[in-house]
C-alpha cells in the first residue's frame, strides 16, 4: 500500500493516513511515535529517515493502525513501541 506520511515534530509522530475500506472509502489519519519508529525500525534521528522508515516497513505499521481502528473507530490511532512487540 501506498505511504501517505508527514512528520509532527509537536509530537514526535510521525502522521500516516490508512484506508480502512480501501482506496474508495474513507481516509483516516493515524500516528506512530519517533521512539517506535527508532526503536524497532531502524529510523535515525532526522525527519527523512523517521519517514522513510515509516514507508518502509508500512505493511506492518499498516496492520497495526486498522486493526487498531477496527477494534475502537471512534478512538484515534497512536502506535507505540510496546504495540508492536509480542
């Protein structure tokens, strides 16, 4: 799927829209925390690379926001590191 992401520096997320019914349905915005996206994905310390590593490994940071937003669509979306370990 296609990466939509910007960085929040305020919030030290990195802002990602997900497509729960696909493309033709409604977009909703989700975020993943710097410290996720630094801790397990590999991303330094610039804006660049916590993007990058956001489109990277989007499969997976993908997943987690709708089966987040399934489980609770009226909540708003925000990973962090501890969503993504077993």
């Amino acid at each position: 799927m296609y990466c939509e992401a910007t960085h929040c520096l305020d919030s030290e997320t990195v802002r990602f829209a997900i497509y729960p019914d696909g493309f033709d349905g409604p977009r909703v915005l989700a975020r993943v925390s710097d410290d996720a996206l630094h801790a397990l994905f590999g991303a330094h310390q610039d804006e660049a690379s916590l993007i990058d590593a956001c489109a990277a490994y989007f499969d997976v940071i993908e997943a987690k926001a709708l089966e987040r937003h399934r489980a609770s669509p009226a909540n708003a979306v925000e990973l962090e590191t501890a969503d993504f370990l077993p």
